[in-house]
C-alpha cells in the first residue's frame, strides 16, 4: 500500500479517482455525486496545477483559515455544474467581512461531492490545502460539523451562485444559520458556493478531523489494489484498520437487497432498505437512512449507529453504493466503520447522534455492537 | 403485412409478420455493407411463402450500427459544441470527461454562450443573439457543419435551444444541428454528450439510412421504412437521419419487446441467449424496464433510457474448462461457433457440446462428444442452469417468483428446473424474438422535467405532463384513438419541496399500418 506523506502531499490529477472513490465511501450513502467533485478538480488541476495538501499542524495558529464547499439540491448540481467561481466568490465574500485573505482552505465534508471542491479551489488559489474536515463523514445539515461542536460560529457564512450574487448570513445560533442558508439557496437556483464556519489556523487544529483527505484517497486505493488483486474488502479493512480513527470496522452482513422504501420528507430523502442474509437463515438487515445511512440493525439488534459509519457496498467490486444507486436484487456487503473519537463525545451526539435525527436509541459504538453480535 | 429486421454485428433476422401471425422467418449472416444482408433477409422471407413486395405494408429495422461505430470509433464527424448557460457551468466545459482517443475525433470546438433556465423555469440569462451568430460564423469559418447545442434545464424549457437552432440556420444553413432536449433527460453533461454523440454520427446515418432504402428499392418495396430506438419504439427513417444515438441499445429492447408479445406475457423475465452472452432483463406491463443508473457507450457518459439488462457470459459458445473445477465462460467462440464447437468437427469444448452430450438438444454430430466424462457433462449442464437462474434472480423485482420468458438461438443451454421461475415459456419462433419485435413495434413520446407540485397541484401537473408525452407520440406518427400511458414516474426532489421529477411515457399504433389494415379489411 503507497501511502502519501504525512508531512504534505501533491493532489495530481492521478489521485482523483481513488480520492472519490473513497469520498464515497465516507460519504455513508450520501453526500452528493463525488464525480463532479472529481470532473471539477481534475479541470482545476489541469489549469492551475496541483495543489499542495498539509497537515493541519503545518498552519500557523494566527493564519485565517476559510470552508469550501458546495450546497444545494443535487438534481440541480447535475445541470447547473455548480463550479469553483462561486465557490471562490464565497470565500471572497467571507474575507472582506473578516477582513483577512485566506491562508489555507479547508474541506468542511470529506463524504461525496464535497471532498473534492475544496482540492479545485486550493488549486486555483494556489492556497495550501488542509488534510482535514469537519466530521470525517457526510451530513446533512451546516451545523453537524466538529466545528460546531468545539463552539465555532457557522456564521458569518457566505452564499454564491453563478452570477456573482451572493448573501451573507449572520444568525442567532448554528441551526438559524442553515435554515436561513437553506431558503436563500432555493431562491438562488438551488445550486451554489459557501463558506462558513471562519475560523483560525490553531481552531482548525483543535476541532477538525484530521488527515481525512488521504484517509479519502487511502480507502479507495485500497478498493481498486484489492480489486486487481481479487480481495477489495481484506484489501480494504486492511487498510482501515491501519488508520488512526476508522480501525474499528467490520461487515456486519452479507445479502441481497429485497426491499426499499423511499421518501422525501421536509427536503430530505427518507427511507428504509432490506438485506436479505446469504446464509439462508431468512435473517434481515434493516439500514434506514436520511440522506446518508442512519442506523443497521437485524430485528431489534442495532449494529451500526450514526455517528459511525454505515456502509453500503457492492459485494463484488466493494463499490460504494448511495442511497440513490440502491436497486432490489444488488448483492451486497454492508460495514459498520468507528467514526473519529471527536464525533463521539457528549456535546457531538447532541448535535449528530442518533436523537438528532429522531432515532430513538442512544448511541453505540461500533466495536461494542459488532463484538456483542 | 410487415417485416420486421433485426441488424445485429452477427447475424441478421428478418420476420413476415400478418398482423398478430409471424408468416416467416430467417437468419442470414450481418454482411460489411449492411444493405446486401438486409436484401438477403428480407428476400428470403418473402420467398419462404411466396409473398410478393407489393404486399408489403411497412419495414421495421432495428440495428446496432450506430453503437458499434462509437464503440469502434469507425465512421465518426468533427463536432462544434454550443452550450447556453453563461455565467453557469464555466468549471466543466463540454467534453471533459472523453477518453482522448474519440475526443481528438471529434475535435474541441467548444463555445458557451448566454443563456440556459434555473430548475424552476426562470432564466439565468438571456439569449444574446448577437453572440450566437459570431459563434456560428466562426464555426462556419472552420467548416464544421455538424453542430451539438446544448442549454441548461433544456428538458424544462426547449426555447433557447430551438431560438440557437434557428440562428444557425440564418448564418450556417448548411449545418446540420442537434439540440440536446430532443436527445435526453435531466444531466447536462450526460445529456450534452448524447447530443455530441448524434451530432457525430449525422453523416453515417444518412449512410446507414441510404443502404436500407437502396436494400428496399432493390427489393421494389415501396412501402416506408420505421427504424427502432432504444425504448422499443419506432422512428421514421427521415428521424433516424436525424437523431441516430436514440437507436442504441434497440437491440435487447426488441428482443424482449419480441419475447412478451410472443408468450402473450406482459409481466415477466426474459432470458436472451445468445452465442456469448445470456442477457437477462424484465417486462413491465409488455416494455422493458428501464436502467437508473447512467451508460456509458465508448466510454462516454450519457444518461440514456436504456434497457435495464443483466449480461453474464454464458451462451453457445462459452467455453467449459475443468481446471480447478467445472467453468463455463465468459470466454466464447462466438459465431465461429459452426467451425469450433466439437459437435460441428471442432477442437473447442463448448457449452452447445456439454447440452448435446447430455442429450437435451440435437445439434451437429452427436457422436463426436459420444466420449466425454459424464461427470463433467453433468456438472457442466448443472452449472449452466444455475448461472442462469441466478441472474434471473438478480433482476427480479421482488422477491416472488416470476415467469421466465426463454429466447434467442442459445436457450437450449436451459436444460433443467429454474427455481427463481414460477413458470418457464419457450414461445415458438424465439430463435428471431428481436426481428419480431421490431416488427410489432409502435410509435411513443416521452419526456421527463421538473414539476412544482406546490403551484400547479400535483393531478393537474400529472395531466399537463401527459398531454405532452400524447402530443409526442401522434407526432412520432402515433394513431390518437390507440394512445396509452404506458409509464408514470414521479421523483421529489431532495432540499426541493414540492419540485418533483416527472417521467411519462406514451405508446400508440403506427398510424400507416392502421390506415393498410383497414385498407386491407375493406378489400376483404
């Protein structure tokens, strides 16, 4: 397994497949299409070349660190190719509010589409790109972040779409801000730039899940060596279980999907799907999702809950599979990977545990339901 | 009467069809100029029972053609690329994501320009015809004449991309111009390389199209000419010239459309086995279901409807090895099949061979696989099965058993039980199920935009939507007393409330065949 330096690494156009590949992986089943994360970078890089990705610890603690990501309905995005100029304007936007350039550009969501924006703006800013995000996964709403968590305001937070147009919000609280984000982006054409969450070079050491990005690329090398090879998942848990967070992993079943019920609810994609167990046994898994997957559970026997990780993958290639791209009759692995301790404390399952998106039921972590299972 | 013609890379399949009777078929081999093998197809059917061309209503062709050129990269024009979206979608320029091979083909004349919708039908510029037609000169000035133009959220609004069109006319007449909401549904990018797709292959297919009326009139079949596109449907030859790329993937579309009409079947799966791969798709109310996710085609994104088809490689030809244990396939000898196979003097063991030795089928000379360990005769025959029954099990669409519909000139191979299969149908002529289906084909409209429910309430916008997809299929050449719904899709759209995704698919009868029956019924 190559691994890229811990002290910095290039991002060049070679490693933009396995980095979506394994965007979507973290993605848990959402997070938007990495592919025009990827189509978008690789056109980036193209142009300004390679940016350069560091350690969070390489940023001075005073240096004026910005997000970089993209926000909208994903049908929209597909048509309108949301691109690095808004997301560029919203920074900018940002920076005359705070009064400081940026030094360093930061993801905010390394799960789906979002991993790869921020890799297009480092590079055409020819700014440093942080090895970090702010959950080390795919969520939802703005405010289920670790910034949030360790106290960091998402506003002022900065909206732009293609025109230049752009709004920034300055909210009472984390959940004003994406509700008044959320409203505002509908009326912008559902498809645009932002950057919230401003913050320092040392907060950014304290509150964000670190060496994400090439945990990214790392998970989805390890799924096409293993796909060589013939073995993507030993290649792949191999790999997890080297990592500093993600090590306590496993697949937690084996079947075919005979069921899916999908709905969307308040603007999220609801739904419930069904893995019927190879064994022959009859057993069912149940993984029930919001967006992203929520909770695995066989009968009443939760083995994997938000925060953690639920995967979905095709049991053959060990290519994620989202919410959208779930078909009756596709074999299937599913895994239940540990999220970053950060993501687990009290203050962060306020914010993202299981309550937070109405799951009756306290969290748990993976390695103690898939040892008592 | 009609004759339906299957053009396959392989072989080409000609049936005579009386209204619902099949009166002949054949299989004749595809031949390198496409219009000799149509002539020998179509002569041999109306030979069989002695029917003169003049009796001939309609012809329906299906054809791979236009695939395998992109595949091939064989027969491919200089494309310019319009796009109207300014200042929209400048991070991803048309063609970004073509493998270098087609996309030096094909050329990089690529222009945005202003223009194009938000997903709620407002403008996020205005058409600036000014800047249009210095793009169209300068383009004229290359000398390109096939032009793709392409508009954000065109399958909402066509307005710009028929304005562009006109523009190009009045500068460029000589141009010949494909719009990208004719071409395919929401996805710009995958619906913009459909369009560059089209617009490549405009000079083969009035080649394409050139051989089968060359192919009619040498026959003196004055009757017109229907091409099938990848839902099942028919196009006239005028549309095909015109929109070639909505052929792709015709082929296992007819296959299965062929497989329901001749088991009577409306719900069902169908099997199509064939010299190297057995393909597996299903029948929903008689039309194939479709694929969500996207195709590529010569590696090519593109987002077209296309059938929702399982391949695994199993056929005639696979070959059996019993290294480590019995294998069958994916490799195959393909049509070779008659040289190869051990039962027609061959060296190659083949799966036609293992069914002939366990004596299920009569296929060349039996005695010349006489010797063959029974052992592996029997775990070869039982392997085929279940590779089959377990792709039937794969497509299913719920977890009930389903009938299994079994064509093509390898479903001998199925020699025992199909557990996944409530019951298993070997219709009578199946060896030409895809001549057929075309043959019985109809014409259709479909679209697929974004509704806002919350506005217009969601049964008005449902009714609107499918006055649409009606008023597409009577100008396809549908007959409107014999137009049905056949297909309704609603999909909300997430962070969108009340915005919904809405799919309508409509189907009639040719107006042509209906006017020659009664004709016909009148002379009786």
């Amino acid at each position: 397994m190559t691994r890229l330096s811990e002290n910095g690494f290039d991002v060049t156009a070679d490693l933009l497949e396995d980095m979506a590949r394994g965007a979507a992986f973290l993605g848990a089943g959402g997070g938007g299409d990495p592919y025009l994360g990827a189509m978008t970078a690789l056109h980036a890089i193209q142009t300004y070349g390679a940016p350069h990705c560091v350690p969070a610890s390489a940023i001075g603690d005073d240096d004026p660190v910005y997000t970089a990501a993209m926000m909208g309905a994903p049908t929209v995005m597909v048509e309108k190719l949301t691109g690095i100029e808004e997301v560029e304007a919203a920074i900018a936007a940002l920076e005359r509010v705070m009064g400081k350039p940026a030094k360093a550009i930061l993801p905010a969501e390394i799960g789906g589409l979002n991993a790869l924006v921020p890799v297009a703006v480092a590079a055409k800013r020819g700014l440093p790109l942080i090895d970090a995000d702010g959950m080390g996964r795919a969520f939802p709403e703005l405010q289920m972040v670790t910034f949030a968590v360790d106290g960091v305001s998402t506003s002022p937070l900065a909206v732009c779409n293609e025109h230049g147009e752009y709004h920034v919000i300055n909210a009472r609280n984390n959940k004003a801000s994406e509700d008044a984000a959320r409203r505002l982006v509908i009326e912008m054409g559902a498809a645009v730039g932002v950057s919230c969450y401003p913050m320092d070079g040392a907060t950014a050491k304290r509150s964000a899940v670190h060496g994400t990005l090439s945990l990214a690329y790392g998970i989805g090398k390890a799924i096409s060596d293993g796909r060589r090879r013939g073995d993507p998942f030993d290649s792949l848990i191999a790999y997890l279980k080297s990592t500093d967070y993600y090590n306590k992993c496993g697949i937690i079943f084996s079947g075919k999907v005979v069921d899916l019920d999908r709905r969307t609810e308040r603007g999220f994609t609801l739904g419930a799907c069904k893995v019927l167990s190879n064994e022959g046994d009859g057993s069912e898994l149940e993984v029930i999702y919001q967006n992203e997957y929520l909770r695995a559970r066989v009968g009443d026997r939760t083995l994997a809950i938000v925060p953690d990780l639920t995967c979905i993958l095709d049991a053959e290639t060990a290519e994620p599979i989202t919410t959208e791209g779930l078909r009756y009759g596709q074999r299937v692995k599913v895994m239940g990977v540990s999220c970053a301790p950060v993501m687990r404390s009290k203050a962060a399952l306020d914010l993202f545990g299981p309550r937070a998106f109405g799951l009756d039921e306290p969290f748990r972590p993976v390695e103690d339901l898939i040892v008592a299972a | 009467m009609r004759i339906g013609v299957d053009v396959g890379g392989t072989n080409t399949d000609a049936a005579l069809m009386d209204g619902d009777a099949v009166v002949a078929t054949t299989k004749t081999a595809t031949t390198r100029d496409v219009s000799s093998g149509v002539v020998s197809a179509i002569s041999a059917v109306l030979a069989e029972k002695g029917q003169s061309p003049a009796s001939i209503d309609v012809v329906m062709i299906g054809t791979t053609h236009f695939t395998n050129a992109m595949v091939e990269r064989r027969g491919l024009a200089r494309v310019a690329v319009i796009r109207l979206c300014l200042p929209a979608t400048r991070s991803l320029p048309p063609m970004i994501d073509w493998p270098a091979d087609i996309a030096e083909i094909i050329g990089s004349d690529v222009y945005l320009a202003k223009g194009g919708y938000e997903f709620d039908g407002r403008k996020i510029n205005d058409l600036d015809p000014d800047e249009l037609r210095g793009i169209v000169a300068d383009i004229k000035r290359k000398g390109v004449p096939n032009i793709a133009i392409s508009s954000v959220f065109a399958p909402l609004n066509a307005e710009m991309e028929q304005r562009a069109a006109e523009i190009v006319r009045e500068v460029y007449p000589e141009a010949r111009v494909t719009l990208s909401y004719e071409i395919g549904r929401v996805g710009l990018l995958e619906r913009e390389n459909a369009t560059i797709i089209n617009a490549a292959l405009a000079d083969l297919a009035v080649d394409v199209v050139e051989a089968f009326r060359n192919a009619l009139r040498e026959l003196r079949i004055s009757a017109p000419l229907y091409i099938s596109q990848n839902d099942g449907t028919l196009m006239s030859a005028e549309m095909v010239e015109r929109y070639p790329v909505l052929t792709f993937a015709s082929g296992p579309t007819n296959s299965m459309r062929g497989a329901a009409f001749l088991s009577k079947a409306k719900d069902a799966i169908v099997v199509d086995i064939g010299g190297t791969t057995t393909d597996v798709g299903v029948l929903v109310g008689g039309f194939p279901r479709q694929a969500s996710s996207r195709v590529e085609i010569g590696g090519v994104r593109t987002n077209f409807r296309m059938p929702d088809v399982l391949s695994i490689g199993v056929g005639g030809g696979s070959l059996i090895s019993d290294k480590d244990g019995v294998k069958v396939g994916p490799k195959s000898v393909g049509y070779r099949l008659t040289e190869e196979a051990l039962v027609f003097g061959g060296k190659t063991l083949t799966a036609s061979d293992i069914v002939v030795a366990a004596g299920a089928v009569e296929m060349g000379d039996p005695s010349l696989v006489r010797d063959l360990d029974p052992s592996l005769v029997e775990a070869a025959r039982a392997l085929i099965n279940q590779k089959v029954n377990e792709a039937i099990d794969r497509v299913k669409t719920s977890a009930a058993k389903a009938p299994v519909i079994l064509v093509g000139g390898g479903a001998v191979l199925v020699t025992g039980d199909l557990p996944a299969a409530s019951e298993v149908i070997r219709p009578e002529h199946s060896s030409v199920a895809n001549a057929i289906g075309a043959a019985i084909a109809q014409v259709g409209g479909e679209i697929d935009k974004v509704y806002d429910f919350n506005a217009l309430g969601r049964e008005a916008a449902l009714d609107i939507a499918r006055g649409e997809a009606r008023d597409r299929a009577i100008e396809a050449g549908a007959d409107p007393s014999t137009i049905a719904i056949v297909h309704v899709e609603e999909i909300p759209l997430a962070y969108l409330p009340g915005a919904v995704r809405v799919n309508v698919k409509a189907v009639g009868d040719l107006l042509a065949t209906k006017a020659q029956r009664m004709k016909g019924a009148a002379a009786e």
